[in-house]
C-alpha cells in the first residue's frame, strides 16, 4: 500500500532551505586565485545571487562581496573569457 504526499494548502508558506553552508570573502578568492581584489571586483560586480554572490554587511556601514563555491567557479570561468 502507497501512500500518498501531502499535499499542502493553497495559502501555505513553502521554505526552502538554503544549501550554502558558507562562504569566501574576496580577499580570500582573490588570494586563491592569484589575482587582484580590484580586479576580482570588476568582474563580480554583475554576477547576481543566483551566480554565487553575496554582500554581507556589518554592524556600521561596511560591507564585503563574498562568494560560494559556485560563485568562485564563475570567476574561474569569468577570468579565462577576460583573458581570451
């Protein structure tokens, strides 16, 4: 005997959970990646969030870009078309 998924009401909130279990602050990438912040700042500065980016801010006006692993892939694949 199967039984059936619940199916659930019409006006019910769905979350997903977020899968991203942390992230890299540019300086570090940067470092990685044996590149420039300012340089990695230039080809982030149009990734979006679903590319692997995000901004964290802190408690006075300052924030960071910080990247995913999928967001350090991008840049990876981001410098190599820069170079080309």
């Amino acid at each position: 005997m199967e039984l059936e998924k619940p199916v659930p009401p019409r006006d019910a909130i769905i979350m997903q959970l977020n899968k991203v279990h942390s992230v890299k602050t540019i300086e570090r990438v940067a470092a990685g990646l044996g590149e420039t912040v300012d340089r990695i700042f230039d080809l982030a500065i149009n990734m979006e969030t679903e590319d692997g980016v995000i901004w964290v801010c802190g408690l006075r006006d300052e924030s960071v870009i910080a990247f995913t692993t999928f967001g350090i892939e991008n840049l990876r694949d981001l410098i190599e078309m820069d170079q080309e």
